[in-house]
C-alpha cells in the first residue's frame, strides 16, 4: 500500500543545497590550492567531504524524510563500515613500521602518506 | 512537511522510534515507501560496500606502502601553456557532476508536478553532464597512461598507485556510463507518455533520481580521498 505518492517539497529548497554543494567543492579544492598541510588538510578534507555527503543522501536523496525504520537500515550498515575502516587503518600503519623495521626504509625523504 | 503515514486500515503510523518498533511489526510490509524506492535503497547499500571495500583497500594499501605515493595535485596537473594548475579537470569534473545532481532533483520536482516535457529534458541534461564526466574521466585515463601509469608500476612513485587509480575511477565510471543509459531510457518512457498509460505514476524518476545521486555521492568521496589526500 505504496501510498508515499512523493512529498514535494518546494524546489527552493533544493536550489540553495545544490548552491551549497558548489561552495562546499570551492572549499575543498582550495585546501589543496592553498597547499594546507597536516591535521589542518585533512581535518577540512573530510569535513567538507561529510557535508557533501550528507547533504546528498539527505537533501537529494530524500532521506531527511523518509521514516526512521528506513533511515536505519540504509544509513546503519555504513556505520559499521567506518569502524572496519578504522580498524584497516591501524592494521596498515602496523604493517607499514613492520615493513619497515624487517625490509627497512626505502626512500629516505618524507613519505607522502 | 510529511503526510503521516497510514496502516491500510487508517490508523496513523507512529514516528521516531515507536515507529521503528511499527514498521517491524507490520503483517504487510515494513517500509513505507513505493517497493522499487526500497529496492534501489537496498540495492545502493551494497554497492555502498563494493565501493567501501575498494577505498578501503586503497587506503590500506597506500598507508602500508614504503614507497612515497605519487603527489595528486602534481599528477593531475594540466597546463593551458603556462604554470600547471593542480587538479582543473578534477574540479571541472566535480563541478560537471554537482550540476548534474541539480538537474535531476529539478526532473524528478517536475516529475512529480506531472510536466513530461520539463521532466524529459532535465534528464537528458543530467545525462548530457553525466557523458561529459566520462569523457573527461577516459581523457585522463589516456593521458596518464601516455605518461607511464600502469597497474604494476608507475614512474611517479608507489607502483600500486596505477591498479588503485583504474579500478576505483573504473568502477565509478561505468556506474556512471550506465546511469546515463539508464537516465535516457526512463526519459524517453516520460517523454512518450509510458508512465501516463501505467497510472501517471512518475515514482520512476525519483528512483532513477537515488541512483543517479549516488553516483554523484561516490565521486565527492573519490574526489576527497583520491585527489585531495
């Protein structure tokens, strides 16, 4: 009994996210013009890429007003994905020192990591 | 604001997380939405994983690696014959798909109102942008490779740099080559009234809508974590 006929928002409102998205991209490529480095990079990196995101799967996507039983079950998996994420991280930093200390450095200038 | 939803005897569904525990414990059906929506969801998530799995891998890959990482901005530099400017065809590709995702949530607004036409040609200028962006990618694909990038090795720096690029901006962009078909396709159905004779239902466009945004949503991660990192 689909009787979800399509909420219709006014299309304003997609117009000043979809304006927002251009600013957000600006931005982002910025950090990288303006040659940021370190904790400063990548802490706008994934804040504006975060934004972005959201603003799609909630604005675009809908998702902002779907029910909750829907948002859980899309948005919920993603989730547990970020801890595997970070869970990878920490094994591929320990297999780089390992690397390092049984093979040794290769290249003697800072790794671009 | 959202009409409430309704069981099929009337009542109103609660919201929040009562409405959680009712959407389970339905005899019917548990999500409140058209099936094909809920399908394209559904199907979304595991692609969701797919492109995770490979990002993550990437990124696993890249930490891990001794060697230095070839620098994006210097990689992806083009010059107009004078300085190189980092990552213009990344930018003007990021640019390319956000407008894309404007002229789909205005055809799938359109849709809804009913305006075939309007609907008809916002798709195709979402497919238009979207075969500009492919374009665009396999140029990029054409020059790296002239430069040396392969999978095994590259002469930039760390070899798996080649087999990390290909497969991810691969795999994105056929997603995106297939949105397009399938853009033009539901356009065109609008276009010559198929969805009138099916019940002047044009939920089609909403979905068509989901998968194309996604597209869009897989890029803005590529785009952080390829080019920017």
């Amino acid at each position: 009994m689909a009787q979800d006929s399509g909420q219709q928002h006014p299309i304003s409102i997609y117009m000043w996210i979809w304006g927002l998205l251009f600013v957000f991209s600006f931005f982002s490529y910025m950090v990288d013009y303006l040659d940021f480095q370190g904790l400063m990079r990548w802490s706008l990196i994934l804040l504006f890429m975060f934004l972005k995101a959201g603003f799609i799967v909630g604005i675009f996507m809908h998702m902002a007003w779907e029910r909750l039983a829907l948002k859980m079950v899309i948005l919920g998996p993603p989730v547990a994905l970020c801890v595997f994420i970070v869970l990878m991280a920490l094994e591929a930093d320990y297999t780089f020192l390992t690397r390092i200390v049984f093979f040794g450095e290769i290249t003697p200038l800072a790794v671009h990591h | 604001m959202p009409e409430a939803a309704l069981t099929d005897t009337g009542d109103i569904l609660p919201e929040g997380t009562r409405g959680v525990v009712a959407d389970f414990s339905a005899d019917k059906q548990t999500f409140q939405v058209p099936w094909g929506k809920a399908m394209m969801w559904i199907f979304l998530l595991s692609d969701t994983f797919i492109f995770g799995c490979f990002l993550t891998s990437y990124m696993t890959v890249r930490i891990s690696a001794r060697d230095a990482w070839p620098v994006p901005s210097e990689v992806f530099a083009l010059s107009f014959g004078g300085e190189p400017i980092p990552l213009i065809l990344i930018a003007i590709m990021t640019f390319i798909l956000i407008s894309s995702s404007g002229t789909m949530a205005m055809a799938v607004n359109m849709g809804y109102r009913k305006d075939r036409n309007k609907t008809f040609w916002l798709m195709v200028a979402t497919a238009a942008f979207g075969a500009m962006f492919v374009s665009m990618q396999a140029f990029e694909w054409t020059k790296l490779i002239e430069e040396g990038v392969r999978p095994w090795a590259n002469p930039m720096g760390a070899a798996q740099f080649g087999s990390t690029f290909f497969m991810i901006t691969g795999f994105h962009g056929l997603h995106v080559s297939a949105g397009v078909i399938y853009l033009l396709v539901v356009a065109f159905r609008v276009k010559n009234g198929v969805y009138e004779k099916r019940g002047g239902n044009y939920e089609i466009v909403e979905i068509t809508g989901l998968y194309w945004h996604f597209v869009d949503l897989v890029w803005v991660f590529i785009f952080a974590f390829f080019y920017l990192w």
